[in-house]
C-alpha cells in the first residue's frame, strides 16, 4: 500500500479543476488500497465524488506558490510519510 498525495491548490474553475477533480474521480474508481491525501488551499470549493475511507482531503492555509512548492509540499511529505507526490 502506498501513501500518495495529489496537489489540487491549483484549482480555478478552470481546465486544471476539470482535470484534477478527473484524476481524483479516476483514481477513486480503481478501488486500490493505497491512501490518498488530497491537498486544497483554504477557501477554495471542491467537492469530489469519493467518500472512501482511504481518501483524506487536507486544507492547507493560502500560501503563496513558491511558499508551498519550496516548503509546504516538502513539510507535508514528510509529515505523512508520502511514498509519492
């Protein structure tokens, strides 16, 4: 079982919504036993169709991007023992 974190802060309403909210949906379906830790800046809406327990969804504070690129996303990794990110 691997630990896996996804970075949907980027969200906008935009293209890359579209495509995060789809990698979430997608990944959910394989019905793995791997755990998901799904990152999301504070404020932001996104409201996924996956209630599995081994899916986790984590707001973090807004940070500015080269905030969280050079110290949020490593600090996270590390806290949860991230096998990928």
């Amino acid at each position: 079982m691997a630990r896996i974190g996804i970075d949907a802060t980027s969200i906008s309403g935009k293209g890359v919504e579209r495509f995060q909210r789809n990698l979430v949906e997608s990944l959910a379906r394989l019905n793995s036993n791997h755990e998901y830790y799904v990152f999301l800046k504070e404020g932001r809406r996104f409201i996924p169709l996956v209630t599995e327990p081994n899916w986790h969804f984590i707001t973090i504070s807004k940070w500015k991007s080269f905030l969280w690129e050079q110290i949020g996303i490593p600090y996270w990794i590390q806290r949860l023992r991230l096998d990928l990110f």
